[in-house]
C-alpha cells in the first residue's frame, strides 16, 4: 500500500498518494493545498481574569 499524504485548504482535508503530491506539488499549492502535519497541535492554556466584571443582560422591549 502506497503512503497517503494529507493536504489541507482551509477547513478541508484531502488524502493523496505521496507519489500523486510529489508528481503534481506545483497544482496542490497553486489550489491552496499545503501538507497538514501529523502531529496534533497543541493546546493553548488560556489563565482566567481574578478581576472580571460580569456583565448584566440586557433590558427586552416590549413589543408596540
């Protein structure tokens, strides 16, 4: 079995063969594909505010 590559553009992710990308690199990245990398990315710790004013909701009007 041949080794797959992934390529993404934007939200979409394709499998190709590695052969398929290697033969056509120039057509992938002029369509806005680049090779997604196999790692998963890393997440980001976001440290919480002590000090945060909640906000009130707002006021519903009444209809006329």
């Amino acid at each position: 079995m041949e080794e797959m590559v992934s390529l993404k553009k934007g939200s979409k992710i394709i499998k190709r063969t590695k052969a398929n990308y290697e033969a056509n690199t120039q057509h992938w990245k002029n369509r806005g594909f680049s090779v997604v990398n196999d790692k998963a990315p890393e997440k980001k710790i976001v440290e919480k505010a002590k000090n945060v004013v909640k906000l009130k909701p707002k006021k519903k009007k009444g209809k006329k």
